[in-house]
C-alpha cells in the first residue's frame, strides 16, 4: 500500500537474529510511493523510495527511486516501522 514501510525479509531476518544493528536495518528501509505499472517491463509493479541516500554501494544500481514487480516485492519484503529520521 502507498505510504508503507517495507524492508527485506532476508535483512529484517539478520535484525532480529542480532546480526545487524537498527542503523543498518533503517538504511535500507523503503517507502511503497505507489503501486501502478513499470513503463519499461509493462508489468504491475511498486514505485520504491529509499529513505537513506548514504547507501551508496548498498543500494542496487545506486538507485534511490525505482519500481519493483509487485511479486517480488510480496513475496521478498515485509512492513516495518518507519525509521526515526
């Protein structure tokens, strides 16, 4: 849904594991902006931004705002809460 928190299922895993700090977990925390389809591929898809631009490397492709097919965002990433920013 447009305005949600998501994060990576794999890294939110790490987080509760202990193995990433809150800071890490928050850098790669995404904000849903809206669900629509992906000019390029033609397919339903999420709008993403990355709250944090400090990623650098981190962020795929160093893109901060990008779409991502809506099966894979469902089926790869869970809601969160909003970092503190």
């Amino acid at each position: 849904m447009p305005g949600e928190c998501i994060a990576n299922s794999r890294f939110v895993e790490l987080f509760r594991q202990g193995k990433c700090t809150q800071k890490e977990l928050d850098g790669l925390k995404m904000l849903v902006v809206e669900v629509g389809i992906d000019a390029i591929t033609q397919s339903e898809s999420y709008r993403l931004l990355y709250y944090y631009t400090a990623g650098g490397d981190k962020i795929p492709w160093n893109q901060i705002d990008h779409w991502r097919p809506k099966d894979v965002v469902e089926s790869n990433f869970e809601p969160c809460d909003h970092p503190q920013i």
